[in-house]
C-alpha cells in the first residue's frame, strides 16, 4: 500500500468531517511518540501488518505495528501526521528496518479509528463507543522486541490488547 492509498482512504472516511475545513494526511518519521508539539494532539494505536525483510526476502506479519498520528485544527486547516514504527529481521543480522505492508482492510479501519478520534478532539463530540476490530493476522511465535522500532523506543503497546481502544 501506498501512501497515496493512504490519503484516498482518510479522504475517503474524512470528507464528512465538517463542512468548512480541510483536512490532510503526511507522513513524518520523526513524530514523536510521546509528547506532541503546542497545539497538536496525539492518537497512538498498534494495528496488524506484515513486513518482508529487504536482505533475506522472508516476511513475517506483526499485530503489534505502532502507529501515531498527530493532529491539529487551525483556521479550517485540518492536518494530520503519521508514523507507522518499523520492524527488522530476526534472521539477519544488521538487517535494515523494513517499512510496515498495510491490508486496505486494515488501513480503513485505522482511518475510520482516526477520524472517529478527530472529532473527539479536534471537533469535542462525544461519539459513545463503537468498537470495529482489525482483521487480525495469524502471528507464530511472541512478539519480537529487539526487532520492533516501537519497542526500542520504549513506544510498543506491548501491554495493550488490540481490543483495548
Ligand atoms: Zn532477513
Ligand atoms: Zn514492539
């Protein structure tokens, strides 16, 4: 998936945000994971993909991809940033950190997620809870800290369950 599949997906769930204001998605590998700039607010979840390692060409899926999104609203400028954490191989050593494969499943979800937490904090409506799970992946084995850029950055939701929103 491609960042483009992104932006059509958010796009896609966002447009009836509000009437007046537009909104748009970047992507920024230097989020931070903790606290975000004056201004902006934060939304953290873990989601399911999968990764292939660009040494060795295994794959291997994860339910534990750590995902960040930053936004803000400012005079009918919605903007929102991402961060997807990577994964490396266990199997190689050095092996470079790989950029997470999205389902467009998994993508919309997260963006319905996304939009959903929009409004609660960018628009203040209380939306009550309506829970849509990800499609999880079959994961063998438990999941591998030393390869997981969120673990590394003290950011994984290692304790979270994926029903916990
Ligand atoms: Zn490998
Ligand atoms: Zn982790």
């Amino acid at each position: 998936m491609t960042t483009q599949d992104w932006m059509r997906i958010f796009e896609a769930k966002g447009g009836k945000l509000n009437r007046r204001d537009s909104w748009r998605l970047q992507f920024d590998d230097s989020l931070s994971p903790d606290k975000p700039n004056m201004g902006w607010k934060m939304y953290k979840r873990s989601a399911c993909a999968r990764f292939s390692c660009s040494t060795c060409k295994r794959t291997w899926p994860s339910n534990r991809v750590m995902v960040i999104f930053h936004m803000r609203l400012s005079r009918g400028q919605g903007t929102v940033k991402v961060r997807r954490f990577r994964q490396n191989c266990k199997e190689c050593s050095e092996a470079p950190m790989e950029e997470a494969t999205f389902s467009t499943d998994n993508i919309s979800i997260l963006m319905e997620k996304l939009v959903e937490k929009i409004r609660e904090k960018c628009y203040h409506q209380n939306l009550g809870k309506k829970n849509r799970f990800f499609r999880n992946i079959d994961v063998e084995g438990p999941h591998e800290e030393a390869h997981c850029e969120a673990c590394q950055q003290g950011t994984c939701s290692m304790n979270q369950t994926i029903r916990h929103f």
